[in-house]
C-alpha cells in the first residue's frame, strides 16, 4: 500500500508509535524543524499548526524511535583551512540526496551502529529507506561490496542473496521497466559460475515482482577497486542516494558494524571517480 503523506498527523493524533516511514515524511516537508537555529514566523493560518508546543511535541515523537534528524553545518563554519569535509569552501554543483541540503549547507547523516543480539538487516534496511526514499523511482543500483555473489559470511552463517532481495523491495523499482544493476568487475569468486547463479536468482526475483533486470560491471576512471562497500541508487530524475555499510553476507551474523548516508560532497566524489556516472 503506498504511504499517504497524511499519514503520520494521523498516528501522531492516535497516540501510536512513529514510523521510519513517518519520521522520513516529517523531515522531507519541514527539515527545518529539525535544526537549531530555525525560527518559524507567523505565516500559519491555523491556529493549531502555529501552537509551538505542538511542533515541539511531533519533533520528540518523530526522533523517538531509531531514526535521527539530520546535522546541518553552515559552510565556512570550520576555521581550520585543511578541513577534511572543506566546509571553507563551496561545493560544486551536483544532484542533492536531500531537501534540507538546499542554501549551501552540508549535511551528514547520523551514523547507526548495530550487531550483537539485533538484526543488522533490519538496520540496513531502515537507512536504506530514509537515504533513497522520496527521491522516485529507481532505475540503476551500483553495489562495490566485492562478496556480493556470496551468500555465506565469514563466521557462516547464510542469507547473503536474500539481504540483497529484501534492499531491492527499498528501492521502489518501477515495474515494465529495464532496472540495471552494476557489479563490481573485481567481485571475489568466479563471475561465471557463483555469479550467474546469483545474476539467475535476483532475474528471477525481479520477474516475479514485475520488473526486468539486467546486470553490468562498472568502471572506475583509474582502475583502481573500492575497498569499502557502498550501495549507490541512480533516479529517474537524476538524483543519485547512497549509503556505506557491510557487506550483505555480513548483515546475518552478530558483529558489530557502522551503516550510514554518504553525504553530498562524498557521494559527489565518489561517483565522479566511476565512469558515467559523474
């Protein structure tokens, strides 16, 4: 059922929980409740949607649960002229992951630590759909996790392939449509054998939900591979969303990783260093 942007005022009134999905809509269409320094003027017509108080009280109910308000930083706000983010300077232009990074401002995602006794996947999933949602439909994924073919992880425990399966269903892939998933050329493992198994079942999950695939290795400009695992989504209307995080073989067992947005200058660069799509 797709989500009614109504919803969250309802549940909020109800008295029942916020969703990730609530908590995502509240912060596509007022960001600016979420930073510091926001002062609302007098505009509202209604006297109910000028009381403070309740501003006050659906910020604390949407930041109740897992999902976190996003960190402005004013550019130039740092004095030290090697800073590593280079807020002294302006970023160049380029397609912005989220609506509360308009004026010039940089915005870094709160990071998610998870392992131990709760499921990883579970985690990766909920940043998933707060990094690519209410940015369209998806049309392209880029995964450099280099053990993407495997479905066992390093201590063995399995559900590597349906890690995958469950972050495609994020991803509002339209249906009829050709969605292209780009591996990395350098994956571990035989790209013949265990990767046309793991091309086979991902095809044949997409035919089952009314989409069709087809499968790519991308490029970089240099050569050189990615170490880390990033999980890029390219939009239909040209925006590109993505997140670091484990590698999907390693969301099923208990150790401890970190899972986040990458953030606009990252995301710029990074997709700036792989061939079409800078």
């Amino acid at each position: 059922m797709p989500y009614d942007s109504h919803d969250w005022y309802w549940r909020f009134n109800a008295g029942l929980p916020a969703r990730p999905e609530d908590s995502e809509a509240i912060g596509r269409f007022a960001p600016e409740l979420f930073s510091r320094n926001f002062q609302r003027e007098d505009f509202s017509r209604s006297r109910r949607w000028h009381d403070d108080e309740f501003w006050s009280d659906v910020i604390r109910w949407a930041t109740a649960g897992e999902w976190r308000p996003l960190v402005t930083v004013r550019e130039g706000s740092c004095p030290e002229p090697n800073c590593p983010l280079k807020l002294g300077r302006p970023p160049k232009p380029f397609a912005r992951s989220s609506a509360s990074a308009a004026d010039g401002d940089v915005v870094a995602e709160l990071m998610r630590v998870s392992g131990g006794f709760k499921a990883k996947i579970n985690t990766f999933l909920d940043a998933a759909r707060t990094v690519h949602g209410g940015k369209g439909s998806a049309k392209d994924l880029l995964v450099t996790d280099p053990y993407i073919y495997f479905d066992e992880g390093e201590d063995g425990s399995k559900g590597g392939t349906d890690n995958f399966l469950k972050y495609l269903d994020v991803l509002n892939i339209p249906t009829n449509e050709m969605f292209t998933i780009f591996q990395p050329p350098y994956a571990k493992g035989d790209k013949v054998v265990i990767g046309d198994v793991w091309r086979t079942t991902v095809k044949q999950y997409g035919d089952a939900r009314g989409y069709k695939l087809q499968f790519k290795f991308f490029r970089t400009n240099t050569g050189i591979r990615f170490h880390d695992r990033f999980y890029l989504a390219r939009h239909g209307n040209g925006l590109v969303s993505g997140l670091f995080g484990p590698s999907m073989s390693g969301l099923t067992d208990s150790s401890f990783v970190l899972i986040g947005e990458l953030e606009t200058m990252s995301l710029r660069q990074l997709c700036g260093s792989i061939e079409g799509w800078s």
